[in-house]
C-alpha cells in the first residue's frame, strides 16, 4: 500500500476519532468539561478543586504527549535499514532528577489545595436552632425516599427550606442495594448503603434540582429518578404539616404510584411487572401490604420498612384503578 494512502487512511481516522470524542462533550453542559453549575457553598468548592486539578493534569498531559511526539518525530527511523541499530541516547542525571522530584511538588500542591477545601465540603455551617433542617434520605429499587424531622414522608421529590442549611442523612434499607444519592448542583456523590448513614449538606436557592441514583442497582435503575424543590422556608413548614396530617394522604399515594409502583409497572400494558389496570389487589389493603413488605416472585419488598399511613395512602389512590375493567 503506498505511504500517501497509508497516511490518508491514518489522518482519517485520527479526525473521526477526534470528532467522536468532542461532539458529545460539545452537547454537554458546561461544554462536556466542568461539573453542573454549583447552588451550594460545598458544591462551589468542589467545582473549585475540580478546576485547579483539571489545569494541572492538563498541563502535564500537553507536556508528556507533546515530548512524545516529538521524540517519535526527531528519533524516527526514516530511511535507516531496519537491520541498523538506532541512536544510542546515554541517560541524564539532571532529566532524571527533575522528572522525579517534578511529579512529587504537583501531587503535593494538588494535596495541599484539596485538603483546604475538604472541611467546607464535608462540615455543614452552623445554623440556629430554629433553621435547623434534618431530611432522611433512603434509597431503594428503584425510589427515593425522604423523611422529614415530623415524620412526613414524600417519594421522588424532597421539598426543602431555601437559602438555610439542610443536613441529609442517606442510607438504604437492610433488604435493598447500595445506591448513590447525586445533586449534580449540590456537589458529590454519597453511598445509601444498607444499614449505614452517610451524612451531607447543602444550602441552595430557591429553585428545582434534579437528582439521580449514581450507582448501578438493577435493571431499573435509570428509572431511579428524583428531584429537589428548594422553596421558602414558610412553604416548607407548611408542606411538612399538610403531608404529616391526613390531609396529605392521597398526594402521598400518588407518589407512591408514580415513584414506586411505576418503577415496573404500567395500568394497561406488561413492563417489567405485569399490567395493573382492573386488578382487584388495588383495592385490597391486605393484599397490598402483605405484597409491599414481603415481595413477589420477582418483585423486592420495596415498602416492607413502611409505615401504616403510608400503605393506607397508596391504597386510597390505587383503589380507583381495581374499579376498571371489572
């Protein structure tokens, strides 16, 4: 094959290559490089640590694949038989000790600049006790879970006071997996393990904040979605007592059905569950928890940690549905 077409055939696959790397960072927020915009003072700093290592790294990639390059350009073997010894390059003491001694100031100031910024990351700000904010945070297949400091529950959607520090304590059920609660916006990713707490914190202004599960838990795991309303501090206290009162029963349920049983199921069609619609167990209180908390052939116990209020809500909505089709 001659050398022009060989190095057509190189040159083209090195610009594809190139283009599917940068196009789909293109497409992504913040230019495909930075983490999501930062609402929260921890999340400030660890967009901040995540720039300073970035400028580094990047620094030494140019510099190593740079030399690379151009030592494959200055000591190619050219015209040279391939019989014939190449260049015989004797070390360097000087090189030697710089690229040795180099390598260990960058690791140290990348060490030095993150352990400052760890403890505003780590240690949530000290609040009054009447800005005190403590949310439970739970995960399991394939919802979340947020408990509030008078035992309101909601799913799929934690509401919190804006602009004042909300503490989380993250875990899972004994029965479930290990997920990961993930607020882009709100800086890094902590584990809901089984059985273990993993606290955090955030500040954040008022607005709508999309949350994910970041760690593989199942099939449905790309359906373990959730958000957080960041609203005023009187429109939270009075979503806490309207969901913790009977009043809240049926949006309770509703969010039940559409963060849980949603999660595999569907009214009219099979999903990763069987169809729903006309099924008389919806109506059936003790159907439903027995199912809830003991689970099905494949189905986990996904409420068997649930209160009674909680499955007196789910079935208040799904009764309407063990109606149709008889």
């Amino acid at each position: 094959m001659p050398l022009a077409v060989r190095r057509a055939r190189l040159a083209t696959l090195v610009t594809s290559l190139t283009a599917l790397v940068l196009v789909p960072a293109a497409l992504a927020g913040n230019g495909g490089f930075l983490p999501g915009e930062p609402h929260s003072p921890n999340a400030h700093r660890v967009h901040d640590a995540y720039i300073f290592v970035s400028i580094f790294t990047g620094v030494i990639f140019i510099g190593v694949e740079g030399a690379l390059i151009a030592f494959m350009i200055k000591y190619r073997r050219g015209k040279r038989a391939r019989t014939e010894e190449g260049l015989q390059i004797h070390g360097a003491t000087r090189l030697e000790i710089i690229w040795t001694v180099f390598p260990v100031l960058v690791l140290a100031a990348i060490g030095t600049f993150v352990f400052y910024k760890l403890p505003g990351i780590a240690d949530a700000p000290k609040a009054a006790a009447a800005d005190e904010t403590r949310i439970g945070v739970q995960g399991a297949q394939f919802y979340w879970q947020f408990t509030y400091p008078n035992g309101a529950v909601s799913v799929g959607r934690m509401i919190a006071p804006a602009d004042q520090v909300v503490n989380e304590d993250i875990t899972a059920p004994d029965w479930d997996v290990i997920h990961s609660w993930w607020v882009p916006d709100f800086g890094g990713k902590y584990d809901a393990i089984p059985g273990k707490v993993n606290k955090t914190w955030f500040k954040a202004p008022a607005g709508t904040y999309v949350a994910r599960c970041y760690e593989l838990c199942g099939i449905q795991h790309a359906a373990m979605k959730a958000s957080v309303k960041v609203v005023p501090r009187p429109q939270y206290d009075a979503f806490i007592a309207k969901r913790a009162s009977a009043a809240g029963n049926l949006d309770l349920g509703r969010e039940e059905w559409t963060g849980v049983c949603q999660s595999c199921h569907r009214l009219d069609h099979k999903y990763i569950g069987p169809a729903l619609n006309g099924n008389p167990l919806l109506g059936d209180r003790k159907g439903i928890e027995t199912l809830l908390r003991n689970g099905g052939v494949q189905m986990p116990p996904v409420g068997r940690d649930w209160s009674g209020k909680q499955i007196d809500a789910l079935v208040a909505y799904t009764k309407r549905f063990a109606k149709v089709g008889g």
